[in-house]
C-alpha cells in the first residue's frame, strides 16, 4: 500500500514560490504581511511546501484564517493530518478554542464539520460576492 510521506507543520521563514502560489490560490496575494498576532505555517509533505496554515492568536482562543492544501494533493489526508499537528500544538499553547469561518458554498465546510467543527452562526453577505460565512468553533 502506498503511504504518504511525513506530513509536518514548519513556522514560514521566507515566503518561497510555492507558498506564494498558494497565496494566490487562495486569492490572498503575495503583497500579504503576517500581523503581531498571526501564526503562519507551512504543510510540508516531506521537506515540500504543500499548503498553508495562516492563524491569529487571541489566547485562549485562536483563530484560523486559512488553511489550504494545494489543488492535486487534496483530498488525501494532508489538511486533516496539517488540522491536527496545528490543535497539538494550540493545546501546548493552552489554547482551548479554535474558531473559523467560512463560505456557505464551500466544499471545506463539509471538511471542518467531519474534524469536529460545529455551526456558531452566520455572517450575512460576509463576502465580496454576497455569499455568506459560516461561524465555526473547535473545543480543543
Ligand atoms: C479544505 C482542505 C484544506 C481540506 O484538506 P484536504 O487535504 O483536501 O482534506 P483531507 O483529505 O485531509 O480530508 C479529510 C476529511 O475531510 C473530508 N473532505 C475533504 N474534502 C471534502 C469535501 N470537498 N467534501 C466532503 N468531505 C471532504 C474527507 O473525505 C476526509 O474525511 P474522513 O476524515 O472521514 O476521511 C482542502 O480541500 C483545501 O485546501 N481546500 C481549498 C482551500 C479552502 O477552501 N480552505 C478552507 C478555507 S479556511
């Protein structure tokens, strides 16, 4: 059986060309500067950056801005296992809540409900396009 090289969570130094590509990915753009209170990570799968973990701290309570894995690696485990290692180490942190949110359309709400997540509101016309958010929390 084939198995999936280590996936690991490393703090972004230097934002390299495949992060940047997920930024875009993401309709983030590359001109994106991390804030005091976010925590940005990269997913590698081996020692190649695969995704993206983007996070404010509101210690307690963390909040995850993005997380994304890049298009042909989806939906073989990667953002669950990065979902993880990212909760392993908010709980070392002492962090106890993890809230998100995100588009009602989006094929990612179904992802978070399956890791745990649950439905805290909604966000009327939260986005540029008129869709809404969905508020999600974690107990961690
Ligand atoms: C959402 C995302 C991070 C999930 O990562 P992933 O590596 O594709 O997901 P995984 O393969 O780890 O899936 C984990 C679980 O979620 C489920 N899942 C993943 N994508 C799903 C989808 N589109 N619909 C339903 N379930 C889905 C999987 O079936 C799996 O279920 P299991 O735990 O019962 O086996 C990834 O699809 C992504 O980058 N999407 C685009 C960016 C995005 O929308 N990010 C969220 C905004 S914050």
């Amino acid at each position: 059986m084939y198995r999936l090289p280590k996936v690991s969570l490393v703090p972004l130094k230097k934002k390299n060309e495949a992060f940047i590509s997920l930024l875009h990915q993401q309709e983030i753009g590359s001109t994106w500067i991390k804030s005091e209170q976010d925590q940005v990570y990269e997913i590698q799968l081996g020692k190649q950056c695969v995704g993206l973990v983007m996070l404010s701290m509101i210690a307690p309570e963390a909040n995850l801005i993005n997380l994304a894995v890049e298009k042909p690696l989806q939906n073989m485990g990667i953002g669950k296992q990065a979902l993880q290692l990212l909760i392993k180490k908010l709980t070392r942190s002492k962090v106890s809540m993890l809230h998100l949110e995100v588009r009602e359309q989006s094929p990612a709400l179904r992802f978070y409900l399956r890791q745990g997540f649950y439905s805290t509101g909604l966000r009327k016309a939260y986005y540029a396009d008129g869709e809404h958010a969905i508020l999600m929390t974690k107990q961690i």
